[in-house]
C-alpha cells in the first residue's frame, strides 16, 4: 500500500482525530485526507463512514466543523474526510472560480482534457481511499457508508447508486439533487465531461435523479436532510423535490426530512448530523 505521512494526530472524545498524506495513483499528486478513529474497543475491523464536503471545502473541513466525532465516537464509526478536489494541479482554468476546478472536483472523474489528467475523484474516495483506510485504519470493507453535504452530498448519492452494493449506508445534508438541471451542474459536467448530447450519456450516469430510476440501482433505505432557509434551495442548485419523485416512482426507499429556518450552512449539518451517524450506525451495524 501506498507510504503515508501523518500531518498531525489530536485525541478527540476518546479517539483520534488525525490529517493525513498520500501520493494518489488516481490523481497523480498528494492527496490530503481526515480520519477519525473512535475509542479503541478491541473488537475487530470498524465500520466506516466517508464524509464527502461541499464547494470551496478540503479535507478539514468537514472534520472542524461538523461536530460528528463525539457522535462517531459513541457509534464506535471510523469518518473519513477526503478532499474535494486535487490541489496545485498547474492547470490553466483549474483555479479562481469556487464553483468549479480546485475545491470543486463533484467526486467523478473527468473524461474531457485536460481535466482527465488530474480529476479522478471517483475512482481516488471510492476505490483508492477506500483500500487504504481498509488496509492502514482498521476499516472494515464489508461495512462501509457514504454521507455527504451540498456537493458532497450528489457525490454520496451518485457514488451510492454508481456501485450497488459497495455502500451499505447512504445520506445527503442538502444535496445537488439533479446536477443536469441546475446551474452548478451544468457548468461542471460541461467542463469535466464535455457538452451533453444524446450519444454521451456522461451526465446522466453522474446525476442521483436520474441513476436512481433504475431498478438494478436499490440502495439501503437513504436519509437527506434539506433546510428551507437555504438560498440555494431558493435559486433552483439542490432541487431535492427531483430526487424524491425519482425515488418514489423506482420504490427507492428515502426519507427526505425539510426543516423550516435552517439555510445550507454547518449550523444546520451540526442540527442533523448525530441522526445521520445513527442512520449509518443502524444499517452498518455499529455499536449502539
């Protein structure tokens, strides 16, 4: 497995909160990630949940501000906190604009040039991360879920519904539901993958509210959680309404809970985030 150096290590409700280095195949560059590991209970592989941050975010983000690790803790859960994107990828275009390029990476993996010699997202969180928290973190494979927020969030649902069985828990905090139809979408899938056209079939293979119409596709019951004081809920970005019809008409079991007040901030991830550990915790297996 690939050589691994540690940034730092701080104990955090018993366990350890620590940030991490690795030379990426995927990616071609060093790629930064989080793991926290719960108190040590001598019982084997854990579970573990990767935690998939939103635009302009890193590998700290999520970890700094959610406040997940006491209820991580408690569940006896192991949370991986990748990156959102490769970082000094020297690519002209790649940087200067919060929603798309560094800080943007929308977990796929990019087919136009030159995007496609560094942004391989999908392959980095869901196979490379994947296999070395398995081999160095003590994760269990048979016991891995995928909760993520905003754009993190469309990257737990596409990379849930993308690989049927890899995913045995699965949650959304405010999703880019439907990337074809709104305007963050768009613009990123018409640089990663190129414009959308029938014979191309890219853009419809990355959005949740389309891979979830087919039935070769079922999840585990998911759970998302949208704030109705959330601006981009107004302006059209999340259309989490798409996903529940799509679900609906499929049987895909979902609850999609809406909380008045709450806008699309870690406010409102700290507000949900001990259910969605409980959710994973449920379906994994995890402790009570």
């Amino acid at each position: 497995m690939t050589d691994l150096k540690t940034l730092s290590e701080s104990a955090c409700f018993g366990g350890t909160q620590g940030f991490y280095e690795h030379a990426s195949s995927a990616i071609g560059l060093p790629m930064r990630f989080g793991v926290y590991r719960p108190p040590p209970s001598g019982s084997g592989p854990l579970p573990v949940v990767f935690c998939l941050a939103g635009l302009t975010c890193t590998h700290e983000t999520f970890a700094i501000k959610a406040g997940a690790q006491q209820h991580a803790a408690r569940h006896g859960l192991v949370l991986v906190t990748p990156d959102t994107s490769p970082r000094d990828t020297g690519i002209a275009g790649a940087t200067g604009d919060w929603e798309f390029g560094e800080g943007a990476g929308f977990y796929l993996d990019a087919t136009a040039e030159p995007w496609c010699q560094r942004f391989r997202m999908e392959t980095h969180v869901a196979d490379e991360l994947r296999a070395l928290v398995v081999d160095r973190f003590d994760g269990d494979d048979d016991r891995v879920g995928v909760l993520g927020h905003s754009m993190g969030g469309h990257g737990a649902l596409t990379l849930a519904l993308r690989r049927p069985g890899r995913y045995r828990s699965v949650s959304a905090i405010a999703p880019i539901a439907a990337p074809r139809r709104c305007p963050w979408g768009q613009k990123a899938f018409g640089r990663y993958f190129g414009p959308e056209t029938e014979a191309d079939a890219a853009w419809r293979a990355h959005d949740a509210s389309e891979l979830v119409r087919d039935p070769a596709r079922r999840l585990p019951p998911m759970l998302v959680d949208q704030g109705l004081a959330d601006a981009f809920l107004a302006d059209g970005q999340l259309l989490p309404e798409a996903f529940e019809a799509a679900c609906a008409e499929s049987g895909q079991p979902l609850t999609l809970r809406r909380h008045p007040r709450h806008d699309h901030g870690y406010w409102f991830i700290q507000s949900v985030v001990g259910d969605h550990l409980a959710h994973h915790a449920r379906l994994l297996g995890a402790a009570a």
